[in-house]
C-alpha cells in the first residue's frame, strides 16, 4: 500500500476544518496540505443536518470567518446558506482542491523516530483502505457524533403506529403538511422546528420536561443596514459589526454569570413583551440560572407568533407512556400526534472516532488535558479544535487556526521537529473541558469522553475571547510547557521529517507518495 506524505493533515471538511487550512496555507502557501472529508461535501454540521429550519444559533458576523465578511445583513442564516458560505471559504482560499471525500479517518500514530504522524484511512465508497504521513495532524470535526444521535428510548413508544423521527436524520421525503406533529425538547432544534413545521402542519407542540431561557434578536442588524446603505465598504462593515457583537456576546455572559437574578428578571421580561399577556410563563422560566445552558435566539420572533397564532403550543411535563395516537403525559393529558420528534440531543464523540496514539501506546484522551486549549498533553504535533460554548463557535476555531499557523512557521524558522506539551498531575481538574458551569446534556454526557480542565494557565480553559485572543495570537510562541525536539531517525524513502512546510513537498504544495512496507 502506498503511503502518501503531507506537512499538515486537516481531519474535517466544516467550519473548523476550512479555517485549520485558510490559516496554514495564508502562512506557509508552499505547504502540502491536505483535508479528509468523510462526507461528499464541504460543511459538517451543515451538510449533515437536513431538518425543516435549520439556521443558526450566532451571529453571523461572530459565527462566519475572521477572514471572509459575511455581507448579508440577517443576523442569523439558515443551514443551507452556511454550507454553501463555508465553501466559497474553502475554494477562494484553495483549500478545496485539497479535500478528498468520501475518506474516514480510522487511526493515528506518532512516531517519534521519523517525528510523522501514520494515518490509516478508509475510502467508504470502496472500503479500500489509504494511508498517510504527516508532519503535523489537525483534527477538527467537532465533538458530535454524526452516525448516532442521543435517542432515550420512551415507555411505549413501540405501541405508537404515527412515524418518529430524530432531526439529525431527517428523511428527505417526510411530509408533514395537515399532521398533529409534537416535538420532544425545548433547545434550540426544537425551538427551531416549531414555528418551520407549523405553517403547513395542522398544530405543533413542544413538549418539554423544563423550560429554557429565550432571546429574541431582529432578523435583520440595524447597523449592518446603515454601513450598507451608506456604502462602507464590506471589510469595515463586518469588522465594527463583528467586534461590536463579540463585545456584547462577551458582555452579555458576564452579566448573567454576576448577576443572574437580575438577568433573569430582564429575560423573562422580554419573554412577556414579545408573547403578549397570555403567555403563561411557567412555560419559559427555567430552574435554573441564566447560562447555566445555552441562551435559545428567536429570529424576529418566529416563535412566539405561531403560538399566539394557535398554530402551535408549549406543552411542559413528563412523559408517561406513548400510545397508538401519541403520547399520555404524567399529568394524564394526551397529545395527539402523527409524527413525534425526538430533538432530544446529540451524542459526543471525539476526532470522529479515530483511535490515537504515540509510538503505538494508545492515547486516552479524557485524561488529557489542553494547552492553550488546542493541544493535548503529551501528544506531538496536533491541534484538536474545540469552539466556544458560550459564543459563536468559529471565533474559537479561528483563534485556534491562527495558532498552528504561527507553531508551524515556528517549528521551520527554527528547524523543530516535534512539538509536545507537558503538563504535571497538579495542572488536571476532575472537570472536562466543557467545563463544570453549563449544565446541558450533551455536557454532561461529554465528561466520559473529553479532555480535562486545566487548573491554571496555559492549561484552563476559559471560553473568554478577549482572554483567548492574546494567549494565541499575541503570546509568544516558545514557552515551559511546550517542549520542541528532534525527531529520533529519519522517514523511510525521503528527507527527514519536520512536522512544517520545508522539504521536498514543500516545494510543490502537493503530497509525495512513497512504499509502505
């Protein structure tokens, strides 16, 4: 089997993976770099994700790309639109010629000796199998499991003769239009679903065990419109509207996370004022304190507009049973239903299931923890991108981008091979780094697969931009943790290698091949 060899591997064709490459290419544009995609098409989570509604839950200013203005002046965007956002991303920056589709990742190994990374590859559409080196390895596949999304099994639910569905595997051919639908979950798919489904289903209700704190923003920014209408240019434009919105995200968790009683008061209140008088509240006053989990946006309203439509109502209780016709609450009321919705959550699964390991030691990666909450201890040469739960996500990715960028051009300015940070016992928390204050399922089911927390700096994560910022942009490269060295031997059939854009493939910007024994 041939090997083919690379200075950067990118596992992850979305958000993360397009922005892991725009930086090292902006940097080091002689580097061969490639990107394994697992997928047919540029996107992740948005190509993934078919549900009716699909938009995001950021700002797109905050949530596009540092490098690429989001020009359109909705604050928020549907799913199909980011795809196709993400791609353009990806073919002005020449990183989509590099992707190869269709290629799962299986296992990584580093090897000290020749200081690469051996990649074992499956191509789904043939089950052949392709192997890689590489200099250096960035997984950025987020943390979702993308094969199976978390479904808890209900009581009775095999009794039920309508059809159930899980929105990340939305069928293509599901027709809705005059069906009693009922949504389970009160995030931000089923706060989505709600209003998308209920213009042509005969009544939708969101079914919820608790209730989840709600934020409506106008569907179109003010000040966007302004800078357009007097024609700033589009850079400027998105540069004061993004810097603006990450003040405000940033200022806005503050507040909350200092003083929840009052934000809640203010959150509730906005609640009232947008779902009129007879709303009845105990259907959006949660128990527990704001940004304990994830503020839900409303785009104009959307949502409470179908309520007081009498399109679609909140119902908030247990389930007892399902039946042939729906579902008997704990309350003894009965929902009718021809579909029924699990938006229940998603499961989390690290690098997409990739087993690591060094030297052929196998990694466990949840008793890691990060440096500068991009690198894992102990393991050479990688970046595992993480972003934001308390913001958009791509700042986060970004940031982390902008960091490999500037090791990599470190590591060939300096002739390093390996780069490894080290932690000691006393800088590990009990804690995941999703981090012990939010406390959302997918959270919590996260602590079984995720890194630890740091207890101190570099190894804290903080999800604070500001703070993030001047670690990985404005730091110094070279610091006591990270340790550069040599490798050990050199690679079979070419030069030695250096984890960085130098050598032969430098040259070219493309893979050379070699024999693997």
């Amino acid at each position: 089997m041939e090997q083919q060899h690379v200075d950067v591997l990118v596992i992850g064709a979305g958000i993360s993976g397009i922005s892991a490459a725009s930086h090292v290419l902006r940097d080091e544009p002689g580097a061969s770099l490639v990107v394994l995609e697992r997928r047919a098409r540029v996107g992740g989570t948005w190509d993934l994700f078919q549900y009716p509604g699909i938009r995001s839950d950021s700002d797109m200013p905050t949530f596009g790309f540092g490098f690429r203005p989001w020009r359109d002046a909705r604050i928020l965007a549907d799913g199909a639109q980011i795809r196709q956002y993400v791609e353009d991303a990806a073919a002005d920056r020449g990183v989509l010629e590099r992707i190869r589709f269709g290629r799962r990742a299986l296992s990584a190994d580093f090897s000290h000796e020749t200081g690469r990374w051996n990649v074992e590859v499956e191509d789904e559409a043939t089950g052949e199998r392709e192997s890689y080196s590489a200099g250096y390895l960035t997984g950025a596949t987020g943390y979702y499991d993308y094969d199976r999304p978390y479904r808890p099994r209900f009581p009775g639910e095999e009794d039920f003769q309508g059809t159930l569905v899980h929105p990340q595997h939305w069928p293509k051919d599901l027709d809705h239009k005059n069906k009693r639908v009922v949504v389970i979950g009160s995030g931000a798919t089923a706060i989505t679903l709600l209003p998308a489904l209920a213009d042509e289903a005969a009544h939708v209700t969101m079914l919820q065990r608790s209730p989840t704190y709600v934020l409506t923003l106008p569907k179109v920014d003010p000040l966007t419109s302004v800078l357009q209408k007097v024609h700033a240019p589009a850079r400027l434009t998105y540069k004061v509207v993004r810097a603006r919105n990450i003040a405000l995200q940033r200022g806005s968790y503050a507040f909350c996370r200092r003083y929840p009683g009052l934000a809640r008061k203010a959150l509730l209140g906005l609640v009232r004022a947008q779902a009129g008088k007879g709303v009845d509240m105990r259907h959006f006053s949660p128990h527990y304190k704001p940004w304990d989990q994830r503020l839900c946006v409303v785009p104009g309203g959307d949502l409470f507009k179908v309520l007081k439509s009498g399109k679609a109502a909140v119902a908030t209780d247990h389930i007892d049973t399902f039946t042939a016709d729906g579902i008997r609450l704990k309350s003894g009321e009965e929902l009718k239903a021809d579909i029924v919705v699990t938006a229940t959550g998603l499961s989390v699964r690290l690098m997409g299931g990739m087993e690591l390991s060094v030297d052929g030691r196998p990694v466990d990666v949840k008793n890691r923890v990060l440096y500068k909450a991009v690198m894992l201890e102990g393991v050479p040469n990688m970046s595992l991108v993480i972003g934001y739960t308390n913001a958009s996500w791509t700042l986060k990715a970004d940031l982390a981008a902008d960091y490999t960028a500037r090791l990599l051009a470190h590591m060939r300015r300096n002739g390093h091979d390996i780069a490894t940070p080290v932690a000691s016992d006393g800088d590990r928390s009990e804690f995941s780094v999703m981090g012990e204050a939010l406390t959302s399922g997918y959270i919590a089911r996260a602590n079984e697969v995720m890194p630890r927390q740091g207890t101190r700096d570099p190894w804290r994560l903080w999800n604070n931009y500001y703070r993030d910022r001047a670690m990985l942009q404005d730091a110094p490269i070279k610091d006591g943790p990270l340790r550069f060295e040599k490798a050990t031997g050199t690679a079979t059939g070419t030069t030695a290698a250096s984890g960085t854009a130098t050598g032969a493939t430098a040259a070219t910007g493309t893979p050379e091949t070699t024999r693997a024994a």
